[in-house]
C-alpha cells in the first residue's frame, strides 16, 4: 500500500519524535530509526526518508550558529557567540565559522532560521534606506 503525502509527512514526524530525548536530536536514535527503516521499507520510503531528513537537518540548524565572516574569527569570540546564543534560545548551540567571500567585513550569525546581521553590506543598505 502506497502512502499519501500526508501520511509520509505523518510517518517522518512519528520518526522524528523517536530520534528526540529529553528535547536533544540523539545520534544513536537517528541511526536506529534509518535502520529500522532500512529492514522493514514501508511504501514509499524514499519520500519518508526525504520528509525525515529535511526535519533532522532542521533541527540540527537549530542548535548551530554558523558565523559568516570575512576576515578571521577569534575561538573567543565565537565561544561569546555559542553563549549568548545558547542564552537566547534556551538549549544548547555551538558556533561554527564559515568564510563568507561576500562579506567586506563584520559578521552574519544563522540559527536555524534566524539571521542576525553585523556587516558592513547591512549597515550600508540599512543607511541607503534611510535617506
């Protein structure tokens, strides 16, 4: 029996909630579902792996700040933001630099779907909309 959209959207989800203890994507569950998966393969199961991967990987984004930069990021400075990220969201992130050829100088921070914006590009949009 083949499975509708909304039942694989259902099936991820049901997934999804196994791969989590106590609020924390758990590696060892993640690993058990794809071979739970793997032995049984409901119908459709390339459309329920695709829906479980896009919910793993958002929820992975979610506890990674990845840092944009331009020029060199000091350890310090991303540990400052891991902290005051894993403040504002109340669970843990860690910090990841990613050069970013883009930016003249200053930083991008994404969480999950949340940007927060300290480069020169913004600054200089943000006076050009002003005047």
């Amino acid at each position: 029996m083949a499975y509708g959209k909304k039942q694989v959207q259902q099936l991820a989800r049901q997934f999804f909630k196994l791969s989590v203890v106590e609020g924390t994507l758990s590696a060892e569950r993640v690993a058990g579902v794809l071979e739970y998966i793997e032995k049984h393969r409901p119908a459709n199961s390339i459309a329920v792996l695709k829906a479980y991967q896009r919910l793993v990987a958002a929820e992975f984004a979610r506890g990674q700040a990845v840092v944009e930069h331009a020029g060199a990021v000091p350890d310090a400075a991303l540990g400052a933001i891991a902290a005051a990220m894993t403040k504002k969201y109340a669970r843990p992130v860690t910090a990841v630099a990613r050069k970013n050829g883009s930016l003249l100088a200053g930083l991008r921070v994404r969480v999950g779907d949340d940007t927060y914006e300290s480069s020169v590009a913004s600054q200089l949009s943000a006076l050009a909309e002003s005047v």
